[in-house]
C-alpha cells in the first residue's frame, strides 16, 4: 500500500501509526500540500491527502473512512470495536481528538499560510480555545486510565498522541496549554517505533 502525503500532517501520520500497529506493509509517498499540490490532485481531486493506494490500484481518501477500511482488514486487533457501546466509547473519545486535530490544523493554514494583513485573529483564538476545550475533556479521562477509552489503546489515543506532537511542532504557543495527562500519554507512545517512527 501507498499513503500519499507527509507525515507533517496530523490526519497522515493517524493513518501511519495505525498501519505499523496492525503491521501491515506500506510505503510512504510524501508529496507536500504546498509545493507540490498539483501532484496530489492528480491522485485525489479534492487535492488533500492522506490517500491510500491499495495494493490493487484502489484509492481510498480521508483518514476517517481509510481507518474505517483498515479496522475491517485487522478484525479483533482493530483500535476501534465493530459495534456496541464499546465502539460509541472508543469513537466518542476519538471524535474529540480528531475535532481538535481539525480545529487545530485550521488554526495551523489561517495563522501560517494566509498573508498577514488577511488574517482573521479572532477566528484563529476561537479555533485555539475549542480544540483546548477538547483536549482538556480527554484529559478529563486521563484522570483514572492510562487510556482514553475500554482501559487499552485505541484510535483515541493514537490521534490524540499524534496531535500533541503536531501542536509541539508547528503550535508552539499553543503547546504550553496543552494538558499534562494528554502529554504523558503522548509520551508513552514516543516510547512505541510503531508510533516514533513516522514522526515528521
Ligand atoms: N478530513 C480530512 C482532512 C485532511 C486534511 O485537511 N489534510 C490537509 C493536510 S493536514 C490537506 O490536505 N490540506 C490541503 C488542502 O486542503 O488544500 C482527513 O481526515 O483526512
């Protein structure tokens, strides 16, 4: 398998991580989003990556539905569960790190890639404050687990972790409020080369 887009970007390396956890071979095609976003559109219209491109030539765009493709292929190792109130925990927790990575990255385009006289302050503050807001809530839950959901790793945890450190790395002022208990699950993952590995 194929994923087209660099590792820089939090919703790629999810889908990394996720890859190396499930141990599934993959290589890397890490085309940039700012020089060379022509290429990208070549693969995937909507000019966004990540992108998958299966073994079969198949293409699968968005992190969330290539995740969903690959929770189907690894079966009972899955960091989301099939069905029940076991997936609407694991999914709830992770709908918060994957909101906050959202808010977070378009915080990220408005503050660095817009011209400054054009850039809306107030929209990148409010952007700030509710992916703040979201990481706080999962910290909430860091409070009697190591985990943020079912007291083993998930996609919660792995979005949340990949998050953390694209907040350390392009957000730094914004990484001085990022709640401790977020930040030590990070660390304990840094400790993973499945997850080490693909940092940018
Ligand atoms: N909902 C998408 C978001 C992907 C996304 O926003 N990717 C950014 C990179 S971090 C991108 O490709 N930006 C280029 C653009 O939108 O033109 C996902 O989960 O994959």
């Amino acid at each position: 398998m194929k994923l087209v887009g660099r590792m820089l970007s939090p919703f790629v390396r999810r889908v990394a991580v996720t890859l190396n956890f499930y141990g599934m071979e993959w290589e890397s095609v890490p085309l940039s989003v700012v020089t060379e976003w022509d290429k990208i559109r070549e693969v995937n219209p909507l000019g966004r990556v990540p992108a998958l491109i299966l073994d079969g030539g198949e293409m699968l765009v968005d992190s969330s539905a290539i995740l969903d493709h690959l929770d189907e292929e690894a079966g009972d190792e899955a960091l989301m569960p099939r069905s029940g109130a076991a997936r609407r925990e694991a999914m709830r927790a992770t709908v918060f790190a994957l909101g906050a990575m959202e808010r977070t990255v378009a915080a990220f385009y408005e503050g660095a890639r817009r011209p400054e006289e054009f850039r809306w302050q107030q929209g990148i503050a409010n952007q700030i404050a509710t992916a703040l807001a979201a990481l706080r809530l999962l910290d909430e839950r860091l409070r009697s687990s190591d985990y943020l959901a079912l007291g083993r790793l998930t996609q919660a945890d792995v979005t949340t972790a990949v998050l953390v450190d694209f907040i350390e790395m392009s957000m730094p002022k914004m990484a001085g409020d990022v709640p401790s208990r977020v930040i030590a699950l990070r660390d304990r993952l840094k400790s993973d080369e499945r997850f080490a590995s693909t940092r940018f």
